[in-house]
C-alpha cells in the first residue's frame, strides 16, 4: 500500500481528476468517500479504493472499487476529524416532531332505515289500518 493512501481511512472524501487515471478526465473527475484502501501491494504510487461516488449534494450514488495513481490528480476535501468538527455539539436539542393527523377519507351520508317512527311510509308493510273490511 502507498504511504499517500495510508493515511485515507473510511469517511476521507477525494475528487480524483485525470492525473490519477485517464478514464476521471474531463466532465468524468469523480468525488468519493472512501470505505477502504486495500492493503495488498500494488505499483509504486497507486492503491486500489473502495469507495461511494457522491453526487453534488454530497449523496452517495454508487459503490465501485478504483485503481488510482495517488501521486497525482488526488485532492483530500475533506477527512473524517475535519467533518466532526464542523459539526455542531451533540447536546444541541432536536427540533420537535410535527405530528401528521392521519388522512380523513370522505364518506357517505348514513344510509337511512327505514321503521316506525323514522318517517318511512313502509312502516305499515303497505297494510292501510285505517279502513277495515266488514
């Protein structure tokens, strides 16, 4: 392993640019976050790293595993002791949680039943009580 990649543990972010490899020239200059440099030996000033592509919002995109020259075109943006201290102390409190009242759907009008009482003219299973047959 190079003694330049040594020092690269997972969390350290690099923007690789053609001098490490023709295939990162041009609009193709990758931005990684390193998950290992692999300790087998290679050529002098080049190591084989792990690593997620980031996109520009700094989300990983891809995983992939690079052979680069680490001598040149290798730019350390930053390491992971420069990200902790960049961020703000852990006794900060949360925002609190908004809570989503759960989703009302619309329903219908109750069906009515009909009976006595309830202003149904069926009440009387269509007998008229009021006239008799004699």
């Amino acid at each position: 392993m190079d003694p330049i990649a040594a020092t690269w543990t997972a969390g350290t972010v690099l923007r690789i640019g053609r001098a490490a490899g023709v295939q990162y020239g041009g609009d193709r200059t990758l931005t990684v976050r390193v998950v290992s440099v692999d300790a087998r030996p290679t050529y002098q000033g080049s190591a084989w790293v792990t690593c997620y592509v980031l996109n520009a919002a700094g989300d990983a995109t891809a995983k992939r595993e690079l052979y680069i020259d680490v001598t040149a075109g290798v730019e350390v943006l930053s390491t992971p002791a420069t990200r902790r201290a960049a961020r703000p102390a852990s006794g900060q409190p949360r925002p609190p949680a908004t809570r989503v009242p759960p989703r009302r759907t619309p329903t219908s009008p109750p069906h009515h039943r009909g009976g006595p009482g309830r202003g149904d003219r069926s009440a009387g299973r269509g007998l008229d009580q009021t006239t008799k047959e004699a």
